[in-house]
C-alpha cells in the first residue's frame, strides 16, 4: 500500500492549495515583487527627494519671489481697472428726496 502511493506520489503531484480566501487573511498567497517595481519604487523616491532639494534650495530671492506674488503693481492695477469698470455700470448713489422729486414731476412743464 505505502508502494503504491509513493509510486502515484510521482505520477500525480498533490495539489497545496490554502484554506479561505487567497487574498485576505492569515493564510494569503502574496504575489512576488518584479524587479520592474522595485525599480519603479527607486525612481519615485529619486524623484521626491529632487523635489525636496529644488523646494529647500530656491532659485529667486525672497525680494524677486514677493514680485510675483498678489503684490505685483502690474496686476494690482489691471485688478483696480476691471474693478473700477464693473462699478461703473451701476447706477450712482441717489437719495430718497431725488427719487420722490423725479417721480413727482416737479421739472415738468405745463406746455
């Protein structure tokens, strides 16, 4: 009997499967890390810390960096311009008696 399954233990190899579910749990298969991931992981970290150099080593001054903030004169004053013209085109500030006068018809003419 041993004989005979040793033998078929050759012939048919025994499946190992994992009890549950294979993605969740204690007993989960995880899938092997390619080099083509690991390469990719490096490269992102070179990445992120040449942006931290660029970030921690500014190219302009604090003076030139201010200039092109909200504080640049030349887009204060087209900012000043647009917002003088939407004002425009309102009407101007007119008080209760002109309203009541306009109505009232005092400036008509009787001819």
């Amino acid at each position: 009997m041993r004989l005979t399954i040793s033998l078929l233990a050759v012939i048919f190899k025994r499946k190992k499967n994992t009890p549950g579910n294979v993605t969740i749990g204690a007993n989960q298969k995880y899938k092997p890390i390619k080099t083509s991931q690991k390469m990719l992981a490096v490269n992102y970290l070179m990445m992120e810390e040449q942006n931290n150099t660029y970030l921690n080593n500014p190219y302009l001054s604090n003076y030139e960096e201010a200039q092109y903030g909200k504080a640049h004169p030349q887009k204060y004053q087209k900012a000043k311009d647009f917002f003088a013209s939407r004002k425009s085109k309102f009407y101007s500030d007119r008080t209760l008696e002109d309203h009541i006068e306009d109505n009232l018809g005092k400036h008509r003419k009787w001819e």
